[in-house]
C-alpha cells in the first residue's frame, strides 16, 4: 500500500488541491482516484486560519468517509472545533474564531450539514494510525515509542499537543521538548503540528507540517517510497511562525 501523507492544511483549500493534482489524484464526476490506488492519510488541523476552512471539512469528509480513499487523525484544532460544535464553551481565538465566522456566515442547512459532516469525521477518527504491517505511525504532534500502543488520556494529551513542558515562550506560545531528537523506535512516526520551512527528518521521525498557513508550503509525504512532495504557498509569508524546540 502506497500512502500520501499530507500535513496540517489549516483551511488552506486552494493549495490542497494543488497537492492533490500534483500527487496524480484525478477527479471525475466529482470523485477522486489515483492511478496507482495510492490512499490519502491527513494529520490533523484541518480547519482554523486559513481562508476556507468549511470547504476543507467538506473535502476531506468525502474523501475519507464517502470515498473511503482516505484516512484521518484529528489535531489539537481539530479536538477544539469538536467541543466548540458540541456546545462546550470554548475560547474563540489562536484561529477558531476563523473557522466559526466562515461557518456563521452559512445558512442554516449548510452551518448543519458541516458540523455533522465534521463531528462524524472527529468521531470515528483514531487517536493515531498505527500501521504494523509498514511499521508506521501517524500522529498529530507525534508520538513516543513507549506510548504506541497505547489510548489512554496521557497519550491524547501527547499526539495532539506534543511533549508539552506547561511553560509558554514570550509570545504566549506552549514550549515543548524535542522529543523526535530522543527516539529510538523502530517504526517511523510521520506528523506535523510545529511548522517547519523544511520537513524535519531525524530518527525514524518527520514532521510534515511546513507551515502552508503561514507562507511556506503545504507538504505531502509518501510512505514507503519516503519521497517529498510540496507545492507553494498562497498565503502572506509569516517567519515568526517558524520556531526552534527550546527545551530538550
């Protein structure tokens, strides 16, 4: 089985596509296939920041539920779009409040057709993707050896938020340890949830999340050919985004 992977899209419609066309997916008769039977797998934070973060959920949706080429796991912005749809009081910031105004801005069909197209695609979703057969794991933020396996609250807290320290930087930001410099394991860890100009490889680790909201580019990784796949861009160039880990 051959997999695209494809890193955070953060309601970045335009260049999934992009990434979609460029990985040989073809669309007919508003379907998508790829030549080779390849499937899709996401990593999470799908919505938030981005300029057309609905359309996203209705894209992946299709593709994962209706079409069943695809996979999912959620991502931390994904877990706060879910409470917010189900009614938790959640703050609207750090991106949401993107996602919730393009959504008010629908009629009352449409706001009730993406919510329970996004909560069915949250809610059948595994915490991670554990792929024995290819010895592979994909995870939001990624995940330690000694967690795969595992579903407890402990590892939730882990592949969607990272090895957090519970200490923030001077911009408010979570600082979190480098795990990915630290494993030993024999299966390969893709994600993505820190933004990085280039996909990050060390270990049997890489992060695919190159920051498309933020400039860069969106990345898709295909496993187990390892090849790296990215296409450019559409939104304003914001380097502050991309940070080093700083604790270890």
């Amino acid at each position: 089985m051959q997999l695209d992977i494809i890193g955070d899209v953060h309601g970045c419609l335009d260049e999934l596509l992009e990434l979609l066309e460029t990985l040989e997916y073809r669309q007919e008769n508003s379907s998508y296939a790829h030549p080779g039977g390849n499937k899709l797998v996401f990593v999470g934070d799908l919505t938030d920041r981005g300029p057309n973060s609905t359309a996203v959920i209705q894209l992946v949706y299709q593709l994962v539920r209706e079409q069943e080429i695809a996979y999912y796991v959620p991502g931390n912005h994904c877990n706060k779009l879910y409470r917010y749809f189900s009614g938790n009081q959640v703050q609207e910031k750090h991106g949401l409040e993107t996602t919730v105004a393009e959504w008010k801005s629908l009629n009352e069909a449409q706001k009730k057709n993406i919510q329970e197209k996004f909560m069915t695609l949250y809610e059948n979703a595994p915490l991670y993707l554990y792929f024995e057969n290819l010895k592979l794991v994909v995870a939001h933020a990624g995940i330690k050896e000694n967690l795969i396996g595992q579903m407890n609250s402990r590892t939730k807290t882990f592949v969607l938020y990272g090895d957090i320290t519970g200490k923030t930087d001077h911009l408010g930001r979570p600082i979190r340890r480098d795990w990915a410099k630290h494993y030993k394991g024999e299966p390969w860890i893709v994600y993505g949830h820190t933004p990085v100009l280039e996909a990050r490889q060390i270990n049997r680790t890489i992060n695919i999340d190159t920051g498309c909201v933020f400039g860069n580019k969106l990345t898709a990784y295909q496993f187990p050919k390892q090849r790296i796949v990215s296409v450019p861009s559409k939104q304003p160039f914001q380097p502050d985004r991309f940070t080093d880990f700083t604790a270890d």
